[in-house]
C-alpha cells in the first residue's frame, strides 16, 4: 500500500492551539504593557508623592473639568444621534437617504479639526460650553451609526403590537422603540464617554482645561512625570469605570425574536406637519457638524492661499502619516490573529477571558499609552527605542488593537473550519485548502480591519506629538505645529488633507460595517473617528 | 466502490463519552441511515469516518484497508477519497457553482465536462455560474452533492444534508438525491434524527443509542420486530402494554394476541408492542370496549386515543391506546367503540433487574 502517513503534529482531535496560545499570550503581554507601566511607576513615585498630587485642588478642578464635560457632552450625543438615526430610519423626513449620508461624515473628520475649524470661523469661542458643542458635534455619529443599524433591524411588530394595546404614538416610542436601541444606544454613548475622556487636542485648541490637556503640559512642557502619572491613573481609573459601567447597565435585556419568520421592514411615521421643522433640524446638524469645519478649512485655504502650491513639507508629511498608518495597521492586524483565531475556533472560558484582558486598552487614552511607553524606555531600556519608528508604530498598534481583535475575529468568522474540511474531504491539501478557501475569505474582513487602524492612525495626534522621532514630521504633527502658532491658514491645508483620507474611506467602511452584524457596527463607528474607543463587545 | 466498517469505536470530550463503542458495517454499494436523537453521537461518528476527528480507541476500514486504528495508523481525510455533504450544504460562498463542484479535480483533467457532466446529474445544467446565495437550499444542498462526487468517491457521507429545507421541499430533494445516489452506485451513510427519512431511504438502519449501535436491520425488519421497547418508540408510535406470554401467545388487555418471534423462555412476563395501525375500530362490543379520548384529523389518515373500558368503568391502570384509522367516519370523543388486534405483535421478555433503556 502507496498511501501517505501524516505523521503525529497533522492529525486532527489530537490537535492542541498550542502555538497559538503561546502567540496569543505574548501579544496579549505587549498590549498589557502601558497598564502595566503606569502602574510600575506610580510605585516608584510612592504612595506619599501620589496622595500630594491627587489631593489638591488642581486635580479637583480638571477631574470636575473632565467628568462633567464627559456626563454632559454624552448625553447630548445620546439624544442627538438617536433623534437623527429616528428621523433617518424611521419618518418619512424628506430627503432622508441624503442625510444617511450627510449625518455620518462628521465622524471621519478628527475631532482637533472640528475644533479647529469652530475657532477659526468664531476667533474668541472657548471653555465648557465651547468644548460641550464641539465635541458634540464631532462624535454623535458614534450613537446614531449603532441606533440607525439597530432600528433598521428591529422587528415593526413590536410598535403594532404596543399600538393595539392602547399606547399612543409618543409612549411607543420611549417603550418600545427607544428600548429596541437600548443596547445599542448604551453602546455608543460609552463609546462618546471613552473618546471624550481620552481628547486633548480639541481641548486645547479651544483653551479648555481637562485631565489630558494638564497630563500633556506637565509631562511635555514641564517634565514633571509624577504629575502626570498621578493624573493618568485617574483618567485610566474613569475609562475603566466607564467600560465597566457598559455591562452592567446593558443588563439581561436582549432582543428576542422567537420563530424564523423574517422580519418586515419597518414602516415609516408620517410626520405630517412637522415634516419641515424636521428637515430644518436635520439641516442645522449638517451645517454645524459639516459645513462649519470643512467650510472653515477651505476659507482658510483661500485667503491664505498665494501660492497655489502646497508646500512640499505637505507631501513629506502625507507619505510619513502614510506610512505610520500602513505599518500600524499590518502589526494590529497581524498580531489579533492569533487571538481572534482562538476566540473563534477553539471558545473556552480561558480564551474569551485573554480577549477581554485585551479589550482594558480601551479605557487606556493614546497620551496614557505614550507616557507610559516613555517611562518604559527611559527607565528599563536606557532609552533605546524613544522616539523611534517602531516604537510608535507599536504605540499605534496597541491603541488601536481592540479595533483590530474585533474586525479579525469577524474576518475569521466567515471562514468556518467546516469549509475547510470539506475541502479535504475532496482529496486537496491542507495547505492548498487554505489558499484557496480560508484565505479569500478571510481577506476583505482582514483588509478592513488594516483600513481601520490605518485610519485610527492617520488621525491620531496625542500619542504622535510625544513619540514621533525628532525630525519625522507627521500630517497631524504639522498640522499641530502650525496652528500652536497661531499660523491657521499654514495648518489648513494639513487639516484638509486629513479629512481627505479619513472622512471618504471611512464613510465608505462605515457602510461596510453597517451591513455586518450589530456588534461590528460599533467597531466600524469607533473607526472612522479619530478615536481609540470601541466598546468591549 | 468499497464498503465501510467501524469496529468498537470510542470517543469521548473530555469527561463526557460520545461513542462507547461502536461497530458497524456497511456494505459496499448500500445506503445505510444512522438514526439517533440529537447529541447521540452520530455526527460525531460521520466525522470519524470522514477523519476530520479520530477516536480514542478502535479501527475505522475502508473495504479491506485499515485507515485509523486510534493509534499511529491513520490515513488524512483528503486520501480517503470520501465525499461528505455537511448540514446547510457549506459551499465555498465566494466561488461559483462550477468552481465549487471542480474543487476537488485537478487542473489539467477534463474538469469542464466533468463539472457539467455532474451538474446535469443533479438536475442543474445552467446553474454553473451562479453563486451559492443565489441559489435556494435544496439547490444549494444538491450542488454540494455533486461536488461530493466529483472526486469519484468510495463512500459518501450525507450529515443531516435534508433538515434545513422546509417540508414541502424536503420530499422532493430527498428523492433526487437518493436517484443521483443509486445511479452512481456508491456507498452511502446518511446521519440523521428523522425516523421518516431513515425509513424510506435506506437499505439498512443503524439505531445508535447511548453512544452504542442499538440495532442495525433493514427498515421493514426494524419497524416489525424492534429490539426493544426503546428502539420500537423511536422508530415510529408505539402501544406499550404488560402481558404474560405462553406458547407464542401474549394475554394481554387487548385479548390473547399471537407474537411473532419470540426470544424469550417458553412463558413469562413481558411487554408487549402494538403499532397504532394494527388496531381496529369496530362497533361496541365487537372485542374489548373502550372510550374516544380524542381524534386528530390528518387527512391522510386520522390518529384516535382510546381509553380501554370494563362494563362502562375505565381500567384501572391502563394506558391510553394511539390507534391510527385510514379512511371511515369522524369518531367524537366520548364515543364509544370496540377495539381488535390485526396480525402478530412483538414482545420482549421482562427482565425484574435490568431496567429497560429508554430513547433519549
């Protein structure tokens, strides 16, 4: 008999992800490293030092800052987007597929540049009510994108069903509507919270004094580390707080459909009269979220436009965001694979728990992440490493890669070891089988889990102002440089380019994610901002 | 074409034992079913078989060749040449239908003709470049078939290949999968939880039961003479009833019933089986009287539940009858009738210290 033996490693029930254990846990060790760091050096500061920093009336004053901005600014972001995603989903408001669009763009562009742009229009704008309508305006998308997919897929019945047992039209919408979205209305305002919790540059732009804005001063400008580790620890405690606050107020609720019968599409409200005060509304938040910041970024342009060449620093500038994004998103992507593939193949109590330790980097802001690679290499690596390419690319990669565990592990999803066994079964090789089958269908989940970290780093200007080699300048690192200056017109042209690369492919991953399942709308929501944050699913 | 053989097969997940041994033969050319309930371990069985898992102990044959022994002798699923249809069919969603059917042929044979040449078999000529989500489930099911025969395979294994189609369909794809099936002439198992679809398909029906192969007959032999009352249940309604048997004869409470086949000692205790189609319903006091608990109409025919009577008083102690009538008048629940018993019955001895094993 001719046959080939596999010998012991191929065969199949004997087989033990031993490998990709071991690579999962290593990943999952770097990932862990800046909240191991912080708190490494908050001992080394000690325990008297901390209590000095964290009591006195300065922390008092930002944590107060930063707390009410986050309570106030998530609320608005909670009845805007989920008013907008109703208005879009729901009513018969005119021009509704235009606004689908029109209402999500904002979210591509970086919240500093919406910042920006309101200062650059209205020159004396700043404090809490300032940084209250910015950042509003810069991630309600966060709320509607989850909203409008959830009341998209929510069954109609339930709305007839509440109408024909006496509620009237105001009482099903808070029951029944707002309660279908419940999860996914919590789920975007956690992410609000996150992304206000970890935003420096629009609160410096506009003068308004945060935790993050006072961890950049006293680290960058004052050098005062303990300062700043003091108060990162806060921040990283309310981030915490915030992802934990997630699971326990989603609660048992789940939406269930009992039987296979599909579920209609929604029929829409009839607004009736108030068909025009809607429109206005829904026109009024396009204007304030995209008219103003792009239309001040091209009157900038405009006015400051002699030359009608850009700079070539502009250039130099693009290929390097270019390539910071493209190496980030290949290490994310790379490294949660071994960690999607275990959640998706081989789910055990231990698995999922080694992708939830990974998922705490969200409560981790990007300057948090930076100081605490800083402090690492300072103290342990005799500063090998600081301000060098692959130090930020790993910074990138561990701010982005909850992002990225989310969009592999789908990608993986969709290639069931079933397909790969039937496969086989038709005499072709393992290896052939995987090319031919795994492979191709892995591919476009894989290539928009890249396009997302690729995006979340083209944006990213916290983590990049601290650790970017000195003389490798950035879109969003000039762009910081010259509007400091107070040189707008100079900083315009960064800021448009920025917006290009973010705001069109992003849009266009939105809409991808929107037509995946729910849980990856939220990722898809969190990556087309410029934002860290994605809730732990 | 070679037959296929499974000898004391075990598997267990972790502490939980799926197979306990398990033996089976299947001759060449045939179609044999795997009946069992859900969680039984057939699948897991088919999978062995397929070598996607292997056991922890026992031999797996392929006509005379030995292709697992749970130890170092173990032959890759992709040399088994067996040609497996999963449940929902698991075609390659990003290839066509022709693409998904050539999968397993080399590049350079005549893969073209061959893919039409199977297309056609499975009655879907035009369809080669469709993808699979434009097709329906019995479609997609039938594409996943001819792929599986595109390798010339020895054996095919069918897992559950029909539960996923609605029950209109599910008569007609059956059907047209068994003709493609016997017009190719293979081996065939399929794995299912559907007694109906077991029945009218297979040559032979393996019980698999506890992780063990309860009783491997033919349907007809399965059906008429089931090894236990476990086995009777399963395949099918069944009345159970005590009974004292003496000379191939059982007294029971529908009368002195003849049994056939008999395996017991020449008297003694037993249970004793009645199908719902062997009683008849006659006038009051033609045989053993009882009440009309309720009537279901099917059409087809109709199922009456029978409450037995002493002059006018329920037993006491006696089961609800299942009597399945073709045919004759709407009976109204409280009518009363008289009940008789058509041709042999089947009864097993009672054993007082051995429980008897029940389906799950």
């Amino acid at each position: 008999m001719k046959r080939e033996w596999l010998d012991r490693h191929h065969r199949p029930g004997s087989h033990r992800p031993v490998g990709l254990t071991v690579a999962a846990v290593l990943v999952s060790v770097v990932v862990l490293v800046p909240l191991v760091f912080l708190v490494v050096q908050a001992v080394q500061v000690g325990w008297a030092e901390l209590r000095h920093l964290l009591f006195r009336h300065l922390t008092g004053v930002l944590v107060w800052n930063t707390v009410s901005l986050v309570v106030v600014v998530t609320a608005i972001c909670a009845v805007v987007g989920t008013l907008a995603a109703w208005f879009v989903e729901r009513t018969d408001v005119p021009g509704r597929r235009w606004f689908a669009v029109l209402v999500v763009i904002p979210l591509g562009i970086p919240d500093f540049v919406v910042s920006f742009g309101w200062r650059a229009l209205f020159p004396s704008i700043g404090g809490f009510w300032a940084a209250v309508l910015v950042m509003s305006l810069a991630v309600y998308p966060l709320v509607f994108l989850p909203v409008a997919a959830s009341l998209r897929s929510a069954d109609p019945a339930q709305e007839e069903v509440a109408r024909s047992l006496g509620l009237g039209r105001i009482r099903t919408f808070w029951t029944v509507t707002v309660g279908q979205a419940r999860v996914a209305i919590l789920g975007g305002a956690i992410l609000v919270g996150l992304v206000v919790l970890a935003e420096f540059g629009a609160f410096e732009i506009l003068g308004y004094q945060t935790l993050t804005t006072e961890i950049y001063n006293e680290f960058q400008v004052g050098f005062n580390e303990p300062a700043a580790c003091a108060l990162s620890l806060i921040l990283v405690l309310l981030g915490a707080l915030l992802l934990v606050s997630e699971d326990f107020l989603r609660g048992r609720g789940r939406t269930a459909r009992l039987g296979s019968g599909a579920a209609r599409i929604a029929t829409r409200v009839p607004l009736g009269r108030a068909r025009p005060a809607a429109l206005a509304g829904l026109a009024l938040l396009v204007v304030l979220a995209l008219g103003v910041p792009v239309g001040a970024i091209f009157s900038l342009i405009v006015q400051g436009g002699q030359s009608t060449l850009p700079p070539a620093s502009l250039w130099i500038a693009t290929g390097n965001t270019f390539a910071f994004g493209a190496a980030a998103g290949v290490v994310a992507t790379i490294a949660a694979l071994p960690i999607a593939l275990l959640s998706v193949r081989y789910a055990r109590p231990g698995v999922l728990a080694l992708e939830r330790v990974n998922m705490l980097v969200l409560a981790v802001p990007g300057l948090v992440v930076a100081l605490s690679l800083t402090y690492l290499t300072e103290h342990f690596l005799q500063s090998r490493f600081y301000l060098t390419d692959p130090l930020l690319v790993v910074a990138y990669a561990i701010m982005f890669f909850p992002l990225a565990i989310v969009s592999v592990r789908a990608a993986i999803a969709r290639a069931p070891a079933g397909l790969e066994e039937v496969g086989r079964s038709l005499g072709v090789h393992r290896h052939s089988v995987t090319w031919r089958v795994t492979v191709p269908l892995v591919a476009p989940g894989l290539a928009a889990a890249f396009a997302l970290v690729f995006l979340e780093t083209a944006t990213e200007l916290t983590a990049t102002l601290v650790l970017h080699p000195t003389g490798v300048e950035t879109l969003a690192t000039q762009f910081w440089a010259y509007q400091s200056n107070g040189s707008f017109s100079q900083a315009a042209p960064y800021a448009l380019v920025m917006v290009l690369i973010a705001a069109v492919p992003g849009y266009m991953l939105g809409r991808w994610f929107d037509r995946q399942p729910e849980r990856m709308t939220q990722a898809g929501a969190a990556a087309v901002t410029g934002t860290p944050a994605l809730v732990a699913a | 074409m070679r037959g296929l053989a499974v000898k004391g097969v075990t598997k267990a997940f972790g502490p939980q034992e799926v197979l306990r041994g398990v033996d089976l033969v299947v001759p060449d050319g045939s179609f044999t079913a795997i009946l069992g309930a859900s969680g039984s371990g057939k699948t897991t069985l088919l999978r062995i078989v397929a070598g996607f898992e292997r056991p922890d102990r026992g031999e797996v044959w392929l006509g005379d060749e030995l292709v697992d022994d749970a130890g170092s002798r173990y032959l890759a699923c992709e040399r088994r040449r067996i040609g497996y249809v999963p449940q929902e069919g698991a075609l390659f969603p990003h290839l066509s239908v022709g693409r998904n059917v050539g999968f397993g042929l080399s590049r350079q044979a005549t893969r073209r003709p061959r893919v039409d040449e199977l297309l056609e078999l499975v009655g879907l000529s035009g369809y080669r470049r469709r993808y699979p989500h434009q097709l329906s489930g019995g479609q997609q099911q039938r594409v996943a078939l001819a792929r599986a025969l595109a390798i010339e395979p020895e054996v095919v294994l069918l897992d559950e290949p029909f539960s996923s189609l609605d029950a209109a369909l599910r008569a007609s794809v059956r059907a047209d999968v068994l003709g493609v099936l016997r017009q190719a002439g293979t081996t065939s198992v399929l794995v299912t939880h559907d007694q109906d679809e077991a029945l009218s398909m297979a040559d032979q029906v393996a019980v698999l039961r506890d992780g063990v192969v309860a009783q491997l007959d033919t349907p007809a032999a399965l059906y008429r003479h089931p090894g236990d009352a476990g086995v009777a249940q399963f395949l099918g309604e069944a009345n159970l009833i005590e009974g004292e048997v003496r000379d191939g004869v059982a007294t029971t409470i529908l009368g002195r019933l003849p049994v056939g086949g008999w395996t017991g000692p020449p008297s003694g205790q037993a249970r004793v089986m009645v199908r719902p189609e062997q009683i008849e319903l006659g006038e009051v006091g033609e045989g053993i009287d009882g009440v009309v608990a309720s009537y279901e109409y099917y059409g087809h025919d109709a199922v009456v539940r029978i409450r037995l009577e002493r002059m006018g008083v329920p037993e006491p102690g006696a089961p609800e009858l299942v009597v399945r009538i073709t045919g004759g008048p709407p009976v109204v629940a409280g009518h009363r009738v008289g009940l008789s018993v058509r041709g042999p019955v089947v009864a097993w001895p009672v054993r007082h210290n051995k429980q008897e094993n029940s389906p799950e």
